[in-house]
C-alpha cells in the first residue's frame, strides 16, 4: 500500500490509486459503498512540494555522477602520465594495445568497486536510521533495506561511470610515440604546443555536431515541449525541463569560471609570495602555465562541488520556506482549532 504513494509525481500516484479503488468499487458495486480518498487528498496538498524535491535530488544525482566520472578520470590521466616509461616498456616488450586496455579498465574499477561496496553499505546504515525516525513520527511502519532497485541501479552505475572515465585516458596511451615513452631525459610537459592544419585536409567538427545537436534540441525544449506542458498542465514534464536548465545554468558558469583561472592563479602567487624576487614569481607563473590543462580538472572539480553545495543549500532553503509559507496560508493561523459541528 505504500509503495503507491512513493512517487515524487502526483499524477502517478493518482492514477495508481484510482486504478485501484475503480477496480474495488467495480467489484463490490458502485451504489453498495460510498468512496473516500484522504490520503489521495494529502497528497495532493503537497504535490509540488514533492516534485521540487525530486527535482533538488535528481540535480544532486547527476551532479554526483560527473563528479565521479571526473574524478575518475583525472585519477587516470595522472597515472597514464606518470607512467609514460612502464607504459612504453611493456608496449616494447610485445604488450598488444587489448591488454593496455584491459589494464586501465582494470584500474578505474579498482576505484569504483569498493566505492560501490562502501557506499551501500553507508546507504542500509543511513536509511535504518531515517526509516526508523519517520516511523516515530508518522507511525507508519517502512521496510529500512534497500530495494533491487536501488542496488540494480548502483551496480549499473559502477559499471557505467569508470567506463565512460577510461576513454580518454585509453586514447591518450594508445596515441603516446614509443620513442617519446622511452625517453626519460625530458620532460613530457609541454608548456607550447604547435598544430598546423590544412584547409583541404578539414575533417568533421565533432563540436559543431554537439553544439548544433544542443540548440536543435533547445529549440524543441522551448517552442514544443514548454507550451504542450503549459496547455496540458503537466507540471512535471515542465520541472523536468526546468531540471535540465538548471544544469545547463550550472556547467555554464563552471565553464566562465575557467576563463579566470589563469588570472587568479596570476594574483595568488603576487599575494602569497610577495617578497619573493621578479625572477623567482615568473618561473612560478610559466610553471602554472605549463601545468595549466592538468590543473583545469582541479578547477572543474572545485567549480562544480563549490556551484553544487551553494545550489543544494539555496534549493533546500527555498523548498522548505516556500512549503511552510504555503501551509500557513491554506490555515490561515500557525495553529487552527476546528470544532467538531465545523466551525473554526
């Protein structure tokens, strides 16, 4: 019975519940039995406070999941160029590119297993602990183990994210010159890079397939699917889109965020070593410089984690007030006292 109301939608929950009470009433007769729904009619009292929240915590997943993918990846690139030399040593020893990538597979799942492990086990632990403090308040008795659900869908996401993170840093080994491997007496940072390019040798813009794939489908979003919300009064179909403006909003200023990277840098090495001699301060701005694509990761990271704890926190504030303000307003009094004839 209550996993019916267990949807962040209220539209499923209508429709799971009336299903049910029509096929009762059908069966015992209409004109037998007279009909309540005053659960359905809670419910319905906090339908968009409960779709905002599916909202904050379908923006937390997916912020969670690029975070990881992220981390992932920078773990690996770190390693492939570190390990440049053994890399180039077991290529020379005969190590066929198949193996090279099972050996990184290997490696970003020696991440992501034991996060998985860890992380249900914290999940049971915490939802014992919630199950049982909603039980106390409401006295309505929840199952507190995970669900097959819930573990199908971490278990496809542990496979799913170290994948996604392993193929740049597979292309970047695969791509690494085995003379340059081997070469331990320089450097494999390159402060300047050189491309020349031929305009008869243009190949396909991947770029330009994602940004122009990107605005067709904005397009759709906007001139489509918002008014077909609006006439249906499909509030859901319209958080949802609003679920995806919100990320775009945040990738976004983590991306101009990255364009004050180099001066920032620039400012905190003026300010933290301010007696240091002009020599010593520019050998420490090229070095930045040099290290800047390495650094850029970092930069993602601490962008998004710092955009996600400030939206997590605005979002939670604004759905709880804007909840209370609404409870108040439908009572009309911080407390309301109703007499058993009906009168306030």
């Amino acid at each position: 019975r209550i996993n019916a109301y267990l949807s962040s939608n209220y539209d499923i929950i209508q429709q799971s519940v009336t299903s049910f009470s029509s096929s009762c009433l059908y069966t015992m007769g209409f004109n037998a039995i007279q009909t309540s729904l005053p659960t359905l009619s809670g419910v319905y009292s906090t339908r968009f406070f409960g779709l905002f929240l599916g909202l904050i915590l379908n923006i937390i997943v997916i912020i969670l999941l690029f975070l990881s993918i992220l981390l992932i990846y920078s773990l690996l690139m770190i390693s492939v160029e570190t390990k440049t030399f053994q890399l180039g040593m077991l290529r020379m020893m005969g190590t066929t590119r198949v193996a090279l990538v099972q050996l990184l597979l290997f490696q970003a799942f020696s991440y992501a297993i034991p996060s998985w492990v860890i992380g249900l086990v914290l999940a049971q632990i915490a939802s014992v602990g919630v199950f049982i403090g909603i039980e106390s308040i409401t006295g309505v008795a929840i199952s507190p183990l995970l669900t097959p659900n819930a573990i199908g869908t971490a278990t496809g996401l542990i496979i799913l994210i170290p994948v996604v993170a392993s193929i740049l840093p597979i292309r970047s080994a695969l791509n690494q010159n085995l003379q340059d491997s081997l070469d331990v007496r320089h450097s494999k940072t390159k402060a300047v890079k050189i491309s020349i390019s031929r305009s008869e040798n243009s190949q396909f813009s991947g770029i330009l397939l994602m940004v122009g794939i990107f605005l067709t489908v904005f397009g759709f979003g906007t001139y489509f699917i918002v008014p077909l919300s609006l006439l249906t009064f499909n509030f859901a179909l319209l958080l949802n889109l609003f679920f995806l403006l919100l990320l775009g909003m945040i990738l976004g200023l983590v991306v101009l965020a990255l364009n004050f990277e180099t001066p920032l840098e620039k400012f905190l090495v003026f300010v933290i070593f301010p007696w240091e001699k002009k020599a010593i301060t520019k050998i420490l701005i090229k070095n930045l410089i040099a290290h800047k694509e390495r650094n850029r990761k970092t930069s993602i990271m601490y962008a998004l984690s710092l955009g996600f704890i400030i939206f997590v926190n605005v979002a939670y504030s604004v759905t709880i007030n804007s909840f209370t303000y609404g409870m108040q307003r439908s009572q009309g009094s911080f407390l309301q006292v109703q007499a058993p004839s009906g009168r306030n």
